[in-house]
C-alpha cells in the first residue's frame, strides 16, 4: 500500500492486492494485525527453462520460503509466465488452490482460457499444475492452503464460526472492544 514520493508525484500504474485469511476458531481472537512486505523482502525464483519466475509472498517453492508468516499452511505466489511459454507448478495434495489471473490470458491443465480477472478454482487433491500463458505474458496469484474445514458465517467485515459469534463481535465492535 506504500509507493514512493515520485510516485505520488507523477503517478502511474499501480497494482494491488489486499487479502484477508480466514483463522481456524482457536486462532479467531488474535489481535488483528498487519504486515508490510517490502518489495525488497520478498523472494524471487526463477521458473524453470526460464519459463518466467514467481515471488514468494508466503509458503514455499523449490525449498525457498516466503517473507509472509502465516497461522496456517499456505502459499501465495504471484506468478510471471512469459508469452508462449508454460510452467508446471506442483501443490500439495492436502492443500485446496484457486487462482486469479492478473494479467495477460493462460490456459491451466490444457483447459480455458482464463482471463484478468478471473478467478479459476481447482479441485481439491493437489499436484501438478501445468499454466500456459498467451500471446503475453501471464500474471497469476496462486491462492493455495490448508482447508480450515469449519463453518464459515461472515456480516460486514466479521468472519467467525457461528451467528452468535458474530452477534458478539459487533457488540465487541460497537462497545469499543476493538478501539475508536
């Protein structure tokens, strides 16, 4: 969310993404917090037969891992696939995956294509995940993780487990519990 002073300046192109992970119930009263990637902290590898390269935000790729820490397992990669080129990316199998393309158009597993802005959810098992890009280069945010596997209520921005828990985390909020 940070950019440089010439930045604001002269202005541009800016791109991000803000994402917000659900805890499992024991972890669900943590204080909330945040954390500043710098560009700089964030781990960059080479896919390859210089298929493109990917930054490790958080999880782990070929034995590197990334600048994000995590209550649960999980990977967050945004992945570079150069035009015409494809690479093959292996998740674990206890994990569930989705990815959103960015930028650009690719094919995954043979099947498409998906475009920016788009959101392509696979089935749960893992595995090989083989990603073609198009006539340009592909930018992907691969989503992978850990099922929680507890029920899911969420109103306005509270996510807890049941309705009552939600009944008392707006009455936390609206009792000044989370601060003015």
């Amino acid at each position: 969310e940070f950019h440089s002073e010439a930045f604001s300046q002269s202005g541009g192109l800016f791109e991000m993404v803000q994402l917000w992970v659900n805890l499992p119930a024991k972890d669900k009263h943590t204080p909330a917090r945040y954390q500043h990637l710098a560009k700089a902290n964030i781990p960059v590898v080479a896919l390859p037969d210089n298929a493109g390269h990917l930054r490790l935000i958080a999880g782990t790729y070929a034995g590197v891992a990334g600048a994000a820490e995590t209550f649960t397992e999980m990977n967050v990669w945004d992945v570079l696939v150069h035009a015409g080129r494809e690479a093959v990316l292996d998740i674990p199998a206890s994990h569930s995956l989705s990815m959103v393309v960015l930028r650009g158009q690719a094919t995954f597993n043979g099947q498409g294509p998906a475009g920016a802005g788009q959101l392509v959810r696979f089935e749960d098992g893992g595995g090989e995940v083989k990603m073609a890009a198009g006539e340009e280069a592909v930018k992907i945010l691969l989503l992978s993780g850990v099922p929680i596997a507890e029920p899911v209520v969420c109103y306005g921005p509270f996510v807890m487990n049941t309705e009552q828990e939600i009944r008392d985390a707006i009455n936390d909020f609206n009792s000044g519990k989370f601060g003015q």
